[in-house]
C-alpha cells in the first residue's frame, strides 16, 4: 500500500530513502524546501523545519484539510458522485476535489477514471482512506503554500529540493508549459544566494548542473507504460 496524497507517477516514494541523506547532508536547522511537492512522498521522511509547496492548490487544501482535522472525515464517494465532482469542481471545496480527483482515480491521473477493483478482491477507497490516515501525524507540521516555486520567500542558506516536470516525458501531463530554462537560471541565482539546491530530473544542462546520484527504476503505476524504465538523477548547481 502506497503511503501518500497522491498516487502519482512522479512519486519519489521509492527513492526517498536514498536521496534523502544527500540532500540533509550536514544539516542543523536550515529549512527544507520542497517546491514540488506533489504527493508529499519526500518532505514526509524529513524532520525539522519543513516548507512544501505546490501549484495544485487541490493538493494544498487537501493537505491543510489534513493538518486542521485530526479526526479525518473523508466521505464514501461512488462512481455516480465521482463523475459529478469531476464536472462540477468549482461546487466542492477543494480538498475534496483534490481527494477524489488523485486516490479514488485510476492510473495515477487526476480523474483519470474512477478506481474500482472488477474482481472485487480490493477495496481502493479504504485503501486511500487508510492511506491518507497513516500519512497524516507525518505532514502536521510542514509549512504550506500554494503557487510557482519562484514565488516562495526562502529562509537564508536553506535546502532547496525540486522535483520539477520531467522535460520532454509524458510522466507529466503538465510539463510542456513548464518554463526550463527559467528554472535553470533560478536554481544557479538560487546557489549563489548560498542555498543548496537539489533537481530531480533524467537530464539536466551539464554545463550548468551535476548528477550527484542516479538509479534504473521500472514505472508500473499504469498498464500503458509497459513497465517502462527511467534512470531517476538527482543534480546540483556546478
């Protein structure tokens, strides 16, 4: 069972624990930055002062949704409802949208179809409930925001983590309007201001970026990858 908001393709869920030690290597009580956070599947693992943003705001409020009920409500949603939700976002509020639009959709996309076992062995919806229920005491003091990395007020010498849209990949459905070479002058601004900054990518401008670390790992979230392989690298700033 996959701990975390969203189930994703981009989820670094498998990796954390390797990438994590680099990237607090050394580090006292600087703040961890996670600009992209998607699913939370990082910033989870890390201790200490926290900062997760995202342009989702459906993933924000879900997870402020999150901190501010202990006692997690998170209603029974059929098929019928699922469908209305998906037409009607602007009727609910957006921690409901951001629920039933990642954990209760097939394939990882954001009402992609709503999640249903044919064989009836699974029960996906308590499954997410459960998901979200674990996942919960381990995101209650991360610091939230909602918007572009660039906009986030970053404490002095501070750890910058950016799982950004993978360039030229259909892993995200979001990256053709991804601005990289914007990025790549803000993450070089961003090391001379004295931070450390970490990139998650397969491919990075060598002259500009180093790959530190780097693994295979087979993607098998959705049946129309065909258990396709990448190589994850994590880059910083020469």
């Amino acid at each position: 069972m996959e701990v975390g908001i969203i189930k994703y393709m981009g989820s670094k869920r498998r990796i954390a624990k390797e990438i994590i030690p680099i990237i607090t290597k050394g580090r006292t009580t600087e703040t961890v930055y996670d600009l992209f956070c998607g699913g939370f599947n990082l910033i989870d693992k890390i201790e200490g002062k926290r900062v997760a943003n995202d342009n989702n705001k459906y993933v924000i409020a879900l997870a402020k949704y999150m901190q501010e009920n202990e006692d997690l409500h998170l209603p029974h949603i059929g098929e019928i409802e699922y469908k209305n939700i998906q037409k009607n976002k602007d009727s609910y509020p957006d921690w409901l949208v951001g629920y039933v639009g990642f954990q209760l959709s097939f394939g990882a996309k954001f009402f992609g179809g709503y999640r249903r076992d044919k064989a009836g062995i699974r029960d996906y919806e308590n499954e997410a409930q459960q998901n979200l229920k674990a996942q919960q005491p381990k995101i209650k003091d991360i610091k939230l925001h909602c918007g572009s990395y660039d906009e986030v007020i970053l404490e002095p010498n501070s750890i910058i983590y950016c799982d950004i849209p993978y360039k030229d990949s259909t892993k995200y459905t979001t990256s053709k309007g991804f601005d990289y070479d914007k990025f790549y002058s803000w993450c070089i601004e961003k090391h001379r201001e004295g931070h450390k900054v970490f990139v998650s990518e397969y491919w990075m401008p060598e002259d500009k970026f180093e790959c530190i670390w780097s693994k295979e790992i087979v993607s098998s979230l959705t049946s129309e990858n065909n258990g396709k392989k990448g190589v994850e690298k994590l880059f910083i700033v020469r």
